[in-house]
C-alpha cells in the first residue's frame, strides 16, 4: 500500500464499530500510515478528498445498514479510480451490504480494496448484559479487525459479491417503510421521574431526531443505532417503556468527541 493518508468515514451507535475502526487505525499508524477519522453525521460526503484511500466502517443494521449510512454513500462523488475499504460490525449476519455497496461504489469509478464484517455484542433489545462475554466477542474483534488492516496494507484483502440475493437483502434497510414500522412497534419513552433534562441524548443522536423541551421529545427519524438509550447516565430512555438492558463499548466522552 502507498504511503498516502487514508481517512476513514465511520457510524457508530454504541461504539462497536468506533473500537474497530481505532484498531484498524492503530495498525495503519504502525506502518506509518497517516489515518483520519471523521465521523459521517459530521460530513459532507460530497467534498471528500478523493486523493486519500477512503475507509467507511459502520454497523450492520436490518441485514443491510442504516440510512445514515446509505444516503452517506449515494451522495459520495465519482471518481477514476479512488481506493476504498469496508469494515462492518454485527452480532450475527448480514446478507445485503456486502455485495450492494460494491456494486454502488464500483458504478462511481471507485477501486474496491477490501470488505471485511467482523462479530461484535448485540446492542438492540438485549435483555440482559453479560461483561465478560461481551469483552471475549469484543477482543476476538478487535483482533479480527487488526487481521484485516495488515491485509489491507499487503494487498491481500478482498471485496467479494454475491449478486442477486444480497441485492434484494439490501432494499429492506434501503427502503424507508421497515424503518417507520420499527418506530411504530417500539417507541422511545422518556421516563420523566428518572430524566435530569441533562441533553445529552439530544446532542448525541446522529439524525437530530431528539428535541429538548421541557423533556426530550422523540420525532419521526430514528433509526434505532441506540445512543439515547445507551449512553443516558439516569436509564430514562426505553423502548417501548420495557426493561432492555443498555450496552455500550464505549465511554460517553468518546461518543462525544468530534
């Protein structure tokens, strides 16, 4: 691999995907790769630096990803030939990302280097946490997503894709109906005994979907990455006003740098 500096573009909801992306960081800097890491809510996919290698790393969500993700994609610009990379984190599979992100890339003019999806604890409607389980998944992770970077730089990793059936896969997390139907079936509550109205939820969320009023106020945008509730001091976010136990990968200071 070139010398040139990569930056990569990455989501994360509970911070799985924001430890995976540091490891792979951690490997470029030890062969004295400059790396970048922007967060895409914060970015406009239009005025990327098409002289880099481009990373985009995020969560699995709906077998595809969210549509932060996938309207980051579609706006990014064309180009001859630029190299870019995938890393995605999941709790059990996927089936239509993969495959139709190469192809939207490749129809751009990029140059796919290297997809890899790596297992990571679940942090939707969890039931209970398990710490020591969760930081033996995490570890092999971590681990898994050094493999890849050490990949990347020897020109090893590979893009694979399985057309037709990951393409169908993909218009469910593509399509804007599953996603209003989950907001439906599972509501966000505030619990307004427990709330300190501290706005910390709403500085988080990546869509905007949170207003501070007298309490946070839930619209019509979410897409469930899980930040309100994982990352709320006081517990006083839930789904559907039921009990999920809230996990995270990562510390609030790390969500909140920019």
């Amino acid at each position: 691999m070139p010398k040139n500096k990569i930056e990569i573009f990455y989501f994360s909801g509970t911070g799985n995907t924001l430890l995976i992306t540091k490891a792979i960081k951690d490997v470029f800097e030890k062969h004295n790769i400059n790396v970048i890491l922007t967060k895409m809510e914060k970015t406009n996919p239009k005025e990327i630096n098409k002289q880099h290698i481009i990373g985009l790393a995020f969560p699995v969500a709906m077998q595809g990803t969210f549509p932060l993700v996938w309207n980051f994609v579609r706006k990014l610009p064309n180009t001859k030939g630029t190299e870019i990379f995938m890393v995605d984190t999941l709790k059990e599979f996927s089936g239509g990302i993969v495959g139709p992100l190469k192809r939207l890339l490749k129809n751009k003019g990029y140059k796919t280097i290297g997809a890899k999806e790596i297992l990571m604890p679940g942090n939707l409607l969890r039931r209970n946490i398990n710490p020591e389980k969760d930081n033996k998944v995490i570890d092999k992770g971590i681990q898994k997503a050094k493999e890849y970077a050490n990949a990347i730089i020897k020109k090893k990793a590979k893009w694979h894709r399985l057309p037709f059936l990951s393409d169908f896969l993909s218009l469910v997390s593509r399509s804007k109906r599953p996603w209003k139907l989950l907001r439906r079936l599972y509501p966000l509550v505030v619990d307004r005994k427990k709330c300190v109205k501290c706005g910390i939820c709403a500085r988080l969320c990546p869509v905007d979907n949170i207003e501070m009023a007298d309490y946070p106020l839930h619209k019509d945008k979410c897409q469930y990455c899980m930040r309100c509730i994982s990352f709320c001091n006081e517990k006083a976010i839930s789904i559907n006003n039921k009990n999920y136990s809230a996990y995270k990968a990562v510390p609030l200071k790390a969500m909140l740098k920019p």
